[in-house]
C-alpha cells in the first residue's frame, strides 16, 4: 500500500512539474526573441516596455453535460469574465524577423478568470507568453493578430464526493491557448487602446480524468502604457529567401488517465484512474517556402497504452493488465503548416489515422494536432504537441526531442 501511495505521489507531482516545465518553456522562448541575458535585460526592456491592463467579458460553449446545465446548479455556465497584466516587448526591426513580422511586439501575461461558478470551478489564474502581430499598420491604428499559450491553476476540479459534477476540469491545473484579433489606436504617444476578441481552450491534456476541457470566446479591451515615445522602426532590404527542405524526425512521451466506471472498489481509488504510457516516433519532410512558412507531410508510429485497456483490482487497488502490443499500436499521417517565428514555431496539422485495432466507441479518424517546436540549436529542437478530435476534445499530449536535417 505505501510503495502504491508514494507512486501515485509522485507521478501527481511530475505531472505537476510538466505544466510548470510547459510555461517554462514558454518563458524561455519568449524572452529567446530578444536573445536577452540577466546581465542586458534592463538595457533591452527599459526603451521598448509596455505595461497593459486587459478586461473580457464573453460566452462559454456548451461542449459537455456540465457547462450545458448538469451541474450543482441546475443551469446553464455560459458566461466568463478575465482580466489579465501584460508585460510586452516592442520590437523595432533590429532582426530580419522582426521586419518580416512587421514590427510585433511579444511578452508575459498574468491571468485570472471567473465563470460565476466558484463553487464547482473556482477562480483559475495562470502565466502565458503571447506573440501579438499587425496584419497591417498606419500611423496611428493597426490590425493585429495574437497568439497565447501558458498555464493555468486554482481549479475547483472533479471530485466524486465533493464536486461530481464537473467533468470539465480533472486536475488543478490546466493548459491554455489564446488567438485573437484586434485593433490597436494610439491614443498619445504612450497609451494605446486595444478592442478585438479572441477564442480561449483550457485543458489538461488528459494527465488527469475526466478533461472534456472548456471553450470560450470573448469581446476583450486593453489599455497598456509604453514607456518610450514613438519607436523608429529600422528598415532593411531583407533578401530573397531561398527555398530549402528538411528532414524531421522525433521521439515523444506522453500519459493518458483513465476512469474506470465498472470496477467495484473504494469511490476515491476509482476517480483516482489508471495512468497509462504513451510514446512514438514522428518523421516528415517539409519545405520552407518563406521566412514565416513550412509545408510538409509526415508520419506518426504511436503506442498508446490506455487503447482497450484492462485493469484488475488487487486489495482495493486498479492494476493494469498487459495487452499485445499490436493492439496498441496507431499509425497517422498528417499535412503540416508551420508558422516560424525566430526559434519558435506553431505547428499545424489535420491528421489521420491510417492504421489501429477496430474498437467500438472508438474517437473519430481525423483528429487535430497543435503545437509549439522551440530550437534549442540550429538542428535540435523541443516540443509539445496537443493531440484532441472533435476540435475541442483532448486525447493526450506529446512532448517531443528531435533533430532537423536541412536539405537544398
């Protein structure tokens, strides 16, 4: 029983650690734009800081029982309300992305949300990094694009005795991804005013069961205070990008919980679930077609232990039971689209499974992969990968390690 307690422990904890390793990861790429050590931050930041205060108010789509009304309350939670600090870096053109980019800015957000349920969900905050970009700018107003992703903490999650009917969060923390468009005026020549909206995910990845995640899309307003007047923005022929391909090829780990209803033991061992080992290979050739744009194809061999999986129970406690491993065994190819910023991408990729053991119940065989790739070196790279279907269901997460071959 101890030796059973302390696994779980600290399986619990690592995955703990894994969020807090996410936004870490976030952080770093962030700041990596500016290639900004201890020693330079304060003579890179104190000419090109803004501080904003941004308020959304908006809708909660009904995905699952729970926001549709199934809930202590018998109604409907279709509202949230956010308020978030943002720290941002304007850049002024000093790197080739830079101009290509079109002078963006990028930085540190601090979160908080309430959906006026803080009884059955609490009042979450988090930390994310953005990347917010203009379509097109004039002298005073530009149209822009945004880009968020972070961690989130502080849910009230599921709990079979204590708050049962929350099948939308599983854990007490959560992943979040951001987009949204907005128009930005400047109103003197150091406050700024923002109105647009943007489309908000919180998931956990399925690292804690049940996570049929929440979706919202909301109205959001922004006024932030730059500390510098005007910026001259620099301007540099950029030359002719010259097109080129690259071999991928990486390794990826995961876990999936899972909720077995039929088993007969304590109530909090059931909810506690079973986790089960993901892990595969991913290859694809793309072809970098511009500094902002990878075309490609790819394959994906995956093994993924929670595939009809079975557990037995011994002394009140869930044991996996062995399976073939042909039986759990996915093939998947996808198109990709990357979008490259600096060292960092955002991946893309409609996929589809080409191969897996025919199951009743089985998830749908298109399913969605998003995520970020950051480079640690010229070839070697880092990544996260969330795979969900549906557009808004999440199966599980890859966390990746690979390495590029460059190709004329």
């Amino acid at each position: 029983m101890n030796i059973q307690f302390s696994y779980k422990l600290i399986l619990h904890q690592f995955t703990i650690m894994k969020g807090f390793f996410f936004t870490f990861l976030l952080l770093t790429s962030t700041f990596s734009f500016g290639q900004i050590s201890l020693k330079n931050i304060k003579s890179n930041w104190s000419n090109s800081l803004s501080i904003g205060v941004s308020y959304q108010n908006g809708y909660v789509f009904p995905t699952n029982d729970f926001l549709s009304g199934t809930n202590a309350e018998a109604d409907t939670i279709s509202d949230i309300q956010a308020f978030s600090i943002k720290f941002s870096k304007q850049t002024i053109g000093e790197k080739e992305w830079e101009q290509i980019y079109k002078y963006p800015d990028y930085g540190i957000g601090l979160y908080m949300a309430d959906f006026h349920n803080p009884e059955e969900i609490g009042f979450p905050f988090g930390i994310y990094g953005f990347f917010h970009a203009p379509f097109k700018r004039w002298e005073k107003l530009s149209f822009n694009y945004e880009i968020g992703f972070g961690a989130t903490f502080n849910w009230r999650s599921f709990n079979p005795l204590t708050n049962s009917y929350n099948t939308s969060i599983g854990a007490g923390q959560s992943f979040l991804i951001d987009a949204g468009l907005d128009l930005q005026y400047l109103v003197t020549d150091r406050l700024r005013v923002q109105t647009g909206f943007s489309l908000t995910h919180f998931s956990n990845g399925a690292l804690k069961s049940p996570n049929k995640g929440i979706n919202s899309i909301a109205p959001r307003i922004l006024i932030s205070y730059r500390f510098f007047d005007n910026p001259v923005f620099i301007e540099k022929e950029i030359p002719k990008y010259n097109k080129n391909g690259e071999w991928i090829i990486s390794g990826f780990g995961g876990s999936k919980n899972v909720i077995f209803n039929n088993v007969d033991i304590d109530i909090l061992e059931k909810y506690e679930g079973v986790n089960f080992p993901i892990f595969g290979l991913a290859t694809a050739y793309n072809r970098q077609l511009s500094y902002k744009s990878k075309v490609g194809v790819g394959m994906s061999f995956t093994y993924d232990g929670s595939i009809n999986a079975q557990v037995a129970v011994d002394n009140n406690e869930l044991e996996a039971i062995d399976r073939p491993i042909q039986d759990q065994l996915q093939i998947s190819i996808y198109p990709s689209y990357e979008l490259v910023v600096h060292q960092l991408s955002l991946i893309l990729q409609p996929s589809f499974y080409l191969y897996r053991k025919k199951l009743r119940n089985q998830t749908p065989v298109f399913f969605q992969r998003i995520g970020l790739r950051y480079y640690v070196k010229d070839n070697l790279f880092v990544g996260i990968t969330l795979r969900d279907y549906s557009f808004h269901v999440s199966d599980f997460i890859e966390w990746h390690i690979g390495y590029s071959i460059r190709t004329n």
